[in-house]
C-alpha cells in the first residue's frame, strides 16, 4: 500500500537539507549537505551559485533515495534563506552580490530616499527594499554588470525557477503584503517583468521538470508549492505565528522573530501564517561566531558537527564560571575570531571557558534585538527555538536564564516543515499552512 509523503527543500548558507514526511509528521527520511560558500565577487559569484543548486540537487537526490519502500511523493515545498540580490541575465547566467546592501551605506542610503516608496519608506517594503538597495549598489560600482540584469530576485526565486521553470516567490522573500513597488524597477531600470511573480506560500508553482526529476530521482510533475524565506518557514514550522509568540532561530545566524499582529510602522518585518506579521532584526553570523570559536579552539574542519560543540560545552560546564569577555563580532570582523581565540588562551583560559564566553558574546547579541523588539512595541512572551543550536543544552539553558523565561524547542528542521506543510495543503491535505503545520510540526519540549 502506498504511503503518501510530502518532501521540503530547505536551502541555507551553511546547510542544505531535505525532508520527506508523512501525515502524521514522522519524518521518514532526510539527507543533508554542507554548504561551502565563501565570499566571492560577481566575476566568482556564478559558479557559486551554481554549485549551490548543485547541493540542493544531491540533497534532493540523497532524499529520493533514502524514502522508504511504497512511499508516494504528492508534494514539494521549498524554504530559502534570505539572500537578496540574486540576478539573472537575458541568457540565464546567474550571479549576486552577498551582503554587499549592508556594507554600502551610500547605495543603501540613496535607494532609501527614492520617492516611490511610499510615507513609510524603504523598510515598509521587506526584502524588496534590499533588493532595490543591491541594484543600486550595482549601477553605482558595476554599470555594465547592471546593464546585463533580465530578471532580479533572491535565492528562492532562483531555486523556484530551477525546480518549475517559473520565476516567482512567495510574500515574505518579496515585497511583503504589498505588490512590487515602483521604486524597485526604477532604481534597477528594469522592466516589471523582471521581478519574480509574488504567490501564496502554499500556492503550486508548478510541476517537477523533467530534468530535475531525472536528475534527483523524484517523479516528474511532483507538485512543488512556493513555501518560502526561511524565517517565515521556521515561524509556521514552530508553531509560532501568532501574536506574543517568538520564534528564535539559532543556526549560522541568529535571529528573533517576534509575531504582532500588524507591521510596526518604521521597523522590518515580513508575513507570517494566516495573517500576522513578524518583526525581524538578526545578530547576522552569530552561530557561525561559535562554530569558528570551535574550529580554533579543537583545530577540526570548518564544518563544525554537534559532537564538537558537545565536547567543548562538557568542558565549559566542568570549568564553571567566570568566562571571559568575548562579545559577538560585526559580520566584517568575523575573520578576526581565531586571532581572539588565541589571545585568550595565551592569557591562560581555558578551552571550556573561551567556548563558553563565545555562546554568551551570541546570546547578549540575540537579547540586544529583542531590546529593540521592545523599543518598538513588541511583547514577546513565548519563546520557541529552532535551528541547529537547539541539540546543544548547554546553549539552550544559557539562553533561557539570560531570558528569564522557558525556551521552548521546535520540531527538528523547523524550516522544512513549514515549507512541507505548505505542500501539504496543494497536496489537499489541509485547507491552510497553520492547519497543516499543526498536523506536520509537534514541539520537542521546553528548556528553562
């Protein structure tokens, strides 16, 4: 008899992931690949980008393979993370510009002022207003390099493309609640056709293509559903998109996602479940700050496995406090850890203690948004954990005693099973994400 499964992609900087589960949420197979992708320049950036895709295929591929006899692929969902600035040229050459918006203050500023955007600004207008600020950064540094752009988007609507042969999105990786602004096609002097088409994350985009399904082993014409940016995944994943709820990814960054129930005038924020809005602001690098403390400190790989940090956390507990200072680095600075690392030791501490001050330099980080948070007028009072860190307990407890309150923690690839929840419903499963998420996602347990 068959076993109906829906599958997720899950795409980050550090980790690709694949799931399949089936309609009670077990999940019956997994297959993840590390992600090596070192800061490059546009010269660089297409093959980086494809060899991207290339993860995203063999974690697709590992997936098909590892399903159980008799299981029954219905769906795919897809969650990327949020990196802006993905271009495309009338050939279909991919190339971007990573972190680039958030370094060059005077393109982001300029793309800032343009009046098109509305009274509420830039900000009002999530991740396009990111976008906006990288084609400017391009028609300011790399006129011919801008001049070449046929379509402009982000990781999600690259990964769309590749899986269906459609070029679209879903809200959260786009322009929020809102249609494309005209400030984007003005300041990128594109055409609106450039911008990916903005769809529902449990809408179906399209059918598997052929070539993909050759090329992983899944059926061809497999449903795959937007889903989409991974914050937003991880929100309904957790089961924290209503207002009050706080869901705190703790993966290669850090971020806290406080739910309101409408956009703070003024602060970022994108849609989340049926309805609410989350309020973003992430301590960018903050797990990766730890994984490097860890390579430094063990002189193993970069890829930084949960047995490492667990040897390193027994170590912290045995030495006990004190720890030294060693506050959370500017993205700009994160090459400068391993100096830091050695400086500490030569001063005589401990590797348990520098491993211990390196968590707590990440979780004053994350606290310092969720001051923000406040400031603006959110009131986080349930706080729901997911991301690669939630293995460790050792994080887990110090960051519940810095909060003061119980840190519950999500199902296992919390990003993935919202994306597979919105495949769920174009599967028919379920009539809305939060539906199926409540079906596909069940909480690990709390830590305080």
């Amino acid at each position: 008899m068959a076993r109906p499964v829906v599958l997720a992609l899950d795409v980050g900087l550090t980790w690709c992931k694949a799931v399949a589960l089936d309609q009670d949420g077990a999940m019956v197979a997994s297959r993840q690949v590390f992600v090596a992708v070192p800061a490059y320049g546009l010269a660089e950036s297409t093959a980086a980008v494809q060899r991207l895709w290339g993860h995203a295929t063999e974690a697709l591929r590992g997936l098909a393979a590892a399903l159980p006899p008799g299981s029954e692929p219905v769906g795919l969902g897809v969650s990327a993370a949020a990196q802006q600035g993905l271009f495309l040229t009338a050939d279909g050459m991919p190339f971007t510009l990573p972190a680039v918006g958030t370094r060059d203050a005077e393109a982001t500023a300029r793309a800032a002022r343009h009046p098109e955007w509305g009274p509420e600004g830039m900000v009002a207008a999530g991740y396009a207003g990111y976008l906006a600020a990288r084609l400017q950064w391009l028609w300011d540094h790399e006129p011919a390099w801008a001049a070449r752009v046929a379509r402009a988007g982000a990781l999600h609507a690259y990964l769309m493309l590749q899986l269906t042969g459609r070029w679209c999105t879903d809200p959260a990786t786009g322009p929020g609640r809102a249609p494309w602004p005209g400030a984007v096609t003005a300041i990128g002097r594109i055409d609106a056709a450039a911008l990916p088409e903005v769809r529902r994350p449990e809408a179906v985009a399209g059918g598997l293509l052929h070539q993909v399904a050759a090329a992983t082993g899944l059926p061809p014409g497999l449903a795959v559903a937007v889903g989409g940016q991974d914050g937003a995944c991880a929100n309904l994943g957790a089961l924290a998109c209503q207002p009050g709820d706080c869901c705190l990814t703790l993966s290669t960054n850090w971020v806290p996602r406080p739910v309101v129930g409408a956009p703070i005038r003024g602060a970022f924020g994108y849609p989340v479940g049926n309805g609410a809005w989350a309020w973003v602001r992430g301590a960018a690098f903050a797990g990766r700050q730890i994984d490097l403390a860890v390579a430094a400190l063990d002189g193993g790989p970069a890829e930084v496995t949960g047995d490492r940090h667990n040897l390193l956390a027994a170590q912290a507990e045995a030495a006990g406090a004190p720890w030294p200072a060693l506050p959370y680095l500017a993205p700009e600075q994160v090459s400068g850890q391993a100096a830091r690392i050695r400086a500490l030791r030569a001063s005589g501490h401990s590797d348990g203690a520098i491993y211990a001050a390196a968590v707590r330099g990440s979780v004053a980080a994350l606290l310092d948004r969720l001051a923000m948070a406040r400031a603006e007028g959110c009131a986080p009072g349930r706080f729901v954990a997911t991301g690669g860190f939630t293995r460790s307990r050792f994080v887990l407890r110090m960051l519940a005693r810095a909060l003061g309150a119980p840190v519950e923690v999500a199902a296992d690839e919390a990003a993935a099973r919202g994306a597979a929840a919105c495949a769920a419903v174009g599967a028919g499963w379920h009539g809305d994400p939060e539906t199926a998420a409540a079906r596909l996602a069940r909480p690990a347990g709390s830590v305080m």
